[in-house]
C-alpha cells in the first residue's frame, strides 16, 4: 500500500524521476499516513511531515490537493501533547465511497463503502444467473447499482468508482471473464462503465474468491499475515494471503482450490474435469447430498425449485435436528475439503485457513470433519486453532472488491486531484 513506500528524496528512495513523478509518489505517501492511521486518529500536517521525513511546507501543500480533491478533510484542533500551536487533524472525507458488487451464480449483490472501508449500504437480489447471458445479468446489477448511487446521493455521499466480483477466472485490464463454469460463461466481455457510469475512478473486475480473501486482511481484527482462504458457494474458490497480500501467480489465477481433483474417478466437475472439490463440497452437491433439495442446476426450470437461502435454512434446520443424511453430507464435504486443502498447504508452507461462504455458515458441523481429515493427511500443520471463520461472512466479496478500489485510490491520489 502507499503508506509503505518512503518519502522522494531520502535515503532508501533511488534516483527520482520528473518533478510530476515526484508530486504524484508524495501524494500516494500522504494519503497512506492518513488512510492508515486507523479509526478516531487523525494526524495533523506535523505528525505526517514527521513520518515520511517529508518538509512540513511539501506537507502543506500535497494535503491542499488532496483536500481541493475531496478526498481528506480537516477535523477539529488536535492538541495530542505537540508543543507550539495546536494543530488541525485530518481524515479520508466521509462524503466519499465506492461500490462493491457481486455477481454470483444464484444472486448478484452490491455494497456502498466509505473510504475508511465501513459497510454503508448492502443489497443482495437472489436471481438465476446460471446460464444467463452476462449482459441480462449485468443490467439487473447496474439496476441495482443505480439504487444504491441514489441512496447514497440522496445522503451527500459522491460513488467515486466501482469494483465487480465474478466467481471465475477474469482478467481485469481487459474486463473479460475467462472462464466462469458455474455460470456457463467463456471469455465474456463485460461492459464495465455500463455498471457504475460517470464516475473518475471507473469499474474494474476482480475474481470472487480474490475479493473475498482479501476483505478477510482488511477486517480480521488479528491472525497471521498468512493463510489459505477457501470461498464456498454453488462453487468453490480459494485467495492465497502472504505475507498480508495476496497473492494470484504469474497470470492472476492461483488459488483454484475448488478445482483440485480429490476423487480421480469421481463425478464430471463444470470445468471440464471430473472429480474436483466442488463436485463434492460445492453448494449444490452439499444440498443433494442432504436431500434438503432438488438438483436446482437440473430442475432450473421447475418454478417449485427452492431458492438458495431457502435451501441453507433447510440444511441448516436438518443439521440442528441431528438429521443423519444432512451431518453425513456436510461430514463428506469436510473430509474432502481437507483433502484439497491438505495438499495445498503442504505446497505453499502455510499453516492457517479462514472458511468463508457457506463453509463459514456450516463451520459447527464442517470444522470437525475438515479438522479429521487434516490430521489425516497434513498432520501437525494446520492444527484446529488455526482454522477460523470469515470476519466479514456474505459481504466478504462486495468488501473486498470495494476495498481494491480505495487501495488503488490510495496508491494513485492524481487520479483525483489532478
């Protein structure tokens, strides 16, 4: 992040390059000190000319701009034991946010964060998405975008920019879906301007499971600065947290957990494969496994078919009830589960899990087969105390693509004040 990098013209900092480059790599490094300087904090211009060993006149004038830009504002006087005249703190400006959104293949969701990354508004529509065309799918969701930008216009609030989650493969400079399976898309161009119109920062694409990963470092309140993040919805997905940031590989796509093959002769898997992760510890193959509903996938047409929520709360309901097909079902996704997760961690040496989506919803009756299975197969690395649930639960997606955004805002202040 910005608040990282070190003042132009120190020590550690290496030749600079044109005088605009300079201002651009100050203003990144002022908003950094401010953005991370944490709830109810609020440095003053001295306190940061001190941090960033920058001059208080540079100080000064950078957070001009960037108040002329709206993206901080002055706060009361603010004494803190400073010698001298008292002086003025500072804060990201509240009248700011960005959209998360979420497209899902039973729901699309969308979610207003301030800069400070505070939760203003959530919508979630449960909608059929499986083998719609991606531009119905994205016209109910800019619907939905434009409900929230009105909410937030009618509280004073200006959206800067937007940020979309899809559970697949994408490539964000391209806005292109690679490979969605469980919504039966391939190489799909969304039309991301059309999501979030008119705004400076624009829209970009994150992969779900990414997004989500990365709203778990955001919001843990603590825990190690690694771990293997697993995401489950109608799929499976995974974010590989080291060393605090994610991490996606050489072309973006690492962390494919619901795609390790865990039964080699196992069921035909959306991807092409057979015997993948979610082929048995997906949403689906949980609930039929359960016999708490029909195939929705086969039945998709059948007006009878029980919506997602209305499906977990059966599960849920079966599960509390001691129903033994449903602890059964849930049983045989952990063990499996532990099975992929195993040899993933074996391979990146790390030793916590965070469970998110409905593994998190399921944790009471998941955590103990997966817990098994781990001491089964990758013994004494993950130990039960090192696997923990999501801290943002259903809105861990919306929040970290909303969350990217603020961090690009961050990194690149210009973008605004120029």
């Amino acid at each position: 992040m910005a608040g990282s990098a070190t003042a132009a013209g120190s020590p550690e900092q290496g030749t600079p390059g044109s005088m605009g480059d300079v201002r651009r790599a100050n203003l990144a490094l002022v908003l950094g000190r401010i953005a991370k300087a944490g709830a109810g904090t609020h440095l003053t211009r001295a306190q940061i000319a001190v941090s960033t060993r920058l001059t208080k006149a540079s100080v000064s004038s950078l957070v001009l701009d960037l108040i002329d830009a709206g993206i901080i504002r002055e706060i009361g006087l603010k004494p803190q034991g400073e010698r001298g005249r008292p002086g003025v703190g500072l804060e990201l400006n509240p009248a700011n946010a960005v959209l998360g959104m979420e497209i899902n293949v039973d729901y699309i969701s969308a979610g207003l964060t301030d800069l400070a990354g505070n939760l203003l508004l959530q919508e979630v529509r449960e909608r059929d998405n499986r083998g719609t065309a991606p531009a119905a799918v994205a016209a109910a969701l800019a619907r939905l975008a434009a409900e929230l930008r009105d909410a937030a216009r009618a509280r004073g609030i200006r959206v800067l920019g937007g940020g979309l989650a899809v559970p697949g493969l994408v490539d964000p400079k391209s806005g292109t879906v690679i490979a969605a399976p469980n919504l039966g898309w391939n190489n799909e161009s969304l039309d991301l301007p059309a999501l979030v119109p008119n705004v400076p920062l624009g829209t970009t694409l994150f992969n779900e499971a990414n997004a989500a990963a990365l709203a778990e470092v955001r919001y843990r309140p603590a825990g190690d600065a690694d771990f293997l993040f697993v995401s489950g919805e109608v799929g499976v997905g995974g974010g590989l947290v080291i060393g605090s940031e994610l991490f996606t590989g050489p072309h973006g796509h690492a962390g494919e957990l619901g795609h390790v093959v865990v039964q080699p002769e196992g069921a035909a898997c959306s991807c092409g494969g057979r015997g993948c992760l979610e082929t048995v510890a997906g949403q689906d193959a949980i609930f039929v496994a359960a016999g708490v509903t029909t195939n929705r996938q086969q039945n998709a047409q059948l007006s009878a078919a029980p919506s997602r929520s209305e499906s977990l709360a059966q599960l849920l309901a079966a599960l509390a009830a001691g129903d033994a097909d449903a602890l059964d079902a849930v049983a045989r996704a952990g063990h499996y589960l532990g099975v992929a997760v195993a040899s993933t961690v074996r391979l990146l040496n790390i030793s916590s899990v965070v469970l998110g989506g409905h593994f998190a919803i399921l944790g009471e009756w998941i955590t103990p087969a997966l817990s098994q299975s781990l001491a089964t197969y990758a013994p004494g690395i993950v130990l039960p105390g090192s696997i923990s649930l999501s801290a943002v639960g259903q809105a861990g997606a919306v929040l970290g693509a909303a969350g990217s955004v603020v961090r690009a805002l961050v990194e690149a202040p210009h973008r605004l004040s120029s």
